[in-house]
DNA sequence: ACCCTGATGACAGTCGCTGACATCGGTGCT
DNA sequence: AGCACCGATGTCAGCGACTGTCATCAGGGT
C-alpha cells in the first residue's frame, strides 16, 4: 500500500459537500474539510483551485459529453436539433444521480458565490456547444445563438426537475422546453 | 461644504476602474481604490459589498429599465416582442456610452472573477423580465424561456457590438440577432 | 545501495472582508 | 445660544481564503 490513504482529491469533495450540507458553505471554512479528510488546508489548494470548485468536479466530462453528441450527430441534423439531442443525452446522465444532484444542488442555491461559479459554467458549455457546431461549419451568429438557447433549455428543465419530486423524466422536460422555445420564438 | 468631500461613492468608483486599467484588477487592493479617492479601506466596504460590485454600480438602473419597457409593452405585443422591444431600447442607452463600455468591458473580460459577476448580473436580469412577462400573464415555462433568450440575444450582440469597432449600432445588432434566433430555432 | 519523483506537511505572509468602537461636523430642537 | 442626536468616516483587531517556499519521505527505476 501507499505511502498515503488513497484518492485524496475524492476524499476532500466528499468532505466539502458533505460538511456544506451540515453547516452551510459560508460557515465551512477549507481547514475543516481538509481535517475531516485527514489531509491539510494546503493539500486541499493542490487539488481544488478554490472552495468553490470542489462541487463542480463532473463538469469538464459533462462538457465532453456534450461535444461528443453535437458532433456526432448526423450530418443532415440542422444546428437547433443536434444541439437538443446533445441536451438530451445528459438528461439521461443526470437522471441516474438524482439523489446526489438534489444534495448538490440544494448547497449552491442558498448560496451566491456558488451560483455565479455555477453560471460560468453554464457559460463555458455554451461556448464548447457553439465550438462544437462551428466545426460543422454552422457560422456566427447562429452557433452561439443555438448554443445559448440549448443552455436556457437545460438550465430551465434541470429547476423545474429538481423542484418537482414527482417527475423522474428530465430528458422529457428538455423535449418539451425545446418544443415549448420553438412556440415562444415563433412569436405572434 | 461638508465635512467630506462630495460623492464618495462615485470617487471610488473612478478610482477602481482606473486602477484596473492600469494595474489589473487582481494586481490593484482595495487599499490602493481608497487611498487613490482619499479614503480609507473600511469606507470602501460600506460603499460596495466586494472589491467586483464597484464595476456594476448601473445594473439596478438597468433591471428597472428592461422592467418597465416590458411591462409598457402593448398588451397585444407577444411576451418574445415585448421581450426584444425592451432589449433593443437598452441597446439604444449603451450607444450614448460606448467608450465607457468599453473600457468596463476589457476589464471584465480580462478577469474571471468579473466574469462570473457579470454573469449573475445578467441572470438577474432575466429573472426580472421572467417576472415582468408573468404579470402580464405569461405561464411558464414560456415567461422564463423567453427572457433567457432576451438575454442569450442581448449577450451575444453585445460581444459583437463591443468587438467590432466599425459597428456603432447595437440596437441594430440586437434586432438581427432576434431575427437569426428565429431562424435557427424553427429548425430544419 | 542510490537517486529521483511526486504527493504531502509546515510555515509565513498577503489580501479580502467584517465587527466594534471612536470621532466630529451638521442638523434640528428647545 | 446651547444641546442632543445623527450619519459618514476613521481606527483597529481579527478571521479566513489563498499562495510561495522549503522540508519530508515512501516507492520506483537504475
């Protein structure tokens, strides 16, 4: 065995979320974490930029996920439908932790910081969705606009799923987001 | 005359934009903001809640500017054209101020601290026309999936406008920008 | 045996931010 | 005039996030 307890970086998250949850994340400070997962505060920086980052671990995969599918969608797809496939496929990722993006969720809503890192985010897979449709050759302004219209339908769809207990079916409420986008742009 | 020299607030203000020009926004303290309006670090803090909220001084201004225009929109005007009426007319104050928008905008986007604050300005804007376009009796999702799109329009002509220096006409922009939302979202 | 690497600890220091209390012109009341 | 009060600012102490630097030491390769 090592020469230290292994999966460092597992163990701070775990502690992170687990410790927000207990005492709120303002009234967290990094030495408590880094001590309840046997480490130190400056062990804690070397794997986490900040307190913040440490709930936002999944979101370099979801953004390759997401890449993936506007890619790999068939050619004759037009930019808005690759872009809702792609949406779709991660309500499908989401649905299976339901449990663990309630938990998670619920910290970064009562807080402000981690809303606004949330957002950047956000904001950084529609930047790799309007990349990902630039590469099928779909020009500006339109790959950004669809882009930024796939994260307001995903942003919406996952509040709505969060709040409502009875709906297990995100991937459903991102379908009918999109349609319900394509009625609401339609205009009078 | 006072016991203090006039407009604090405006004096740190000044301050902090010039020194984030000049210096950086990481590489200026908040010490340097004061000292620079003759003030101390502490007045600095019971003038804005952090060393960010002294760039977006204007976004209350704003809310209630896209707000009102909203809610003054025709009754018979659809929730996405009251939408774009109200983003377009915000276009039309930014034009009086390009200058000052630009220098604000180089430092924000030079910084991704100021980056995440801009961002939760702009959700908060859109929650606020979510709000203004249920008063007027708009159900969601729709309420909320037109603002976000207001918003994604307003983001993305906004980028375009302070990009191209031979392109004067937000409001222009903004509009072509409603119009390509369209396209792209009626699908293939 | 030897060295080297990589993850961690230890420690000092900067800076954002807050709470508590003091200061003192200006304002209004008597 | 005299006085009490208010509100913007100053002063000071302190916490916690984050960083730079150097030390430590098991394990792997040579």
């Amino acid at each position: 065995m090592g020469r230290w307890e292994p999966n460092a970086r597992g163990r701070l998250a775990d502690a992170a979320l687990d410790l927000y949850i207990e005492r709120g994340y303002e009234q967290t400070t990094v030495a408590e974490i880094a001590r309840r997962a046997g480490l130190t505060e400056r062990t804690f920086f070397r794997h986490f930029a900040d307190k913040r980052e440490v709930l936002f671990g999944g979101s370099d995969a979801l953004r390759e996920h997401l890449v993936d599918a506007v890619t790999g969608a068939p050619e004759s797809a037009a930019p808005i439908d690759a872009i809702a496939a792609a949406v779709e496929s991660v309500g499908v990722l989401f649905q299976e932790r339901r449990e663990s993006a309630l938990r998670r969720q619920a910290v970064i809503a009562a807080n402000a910081e981690l809303l606004e890192r949330e957002l950047i985010k956000l904001a950084a897979l529609s930047a790799a969705l309007a990349g990902a449709l630039r590469r099928r050759g779909v020009p500006e302004p339109a790959a950004s606009l669809a882009a930024e219209a796939g994260i307001a339908v995903f942003k919406i769809s996952f509040e709505r799923w969060i709040g409502d207990p009875g709906e297990p079916d995100l991937s459903r409420l991102v379908r009918e987001s999109f349609h319900e986008l394509k009625a609401v742009t339609a205009g009078a």
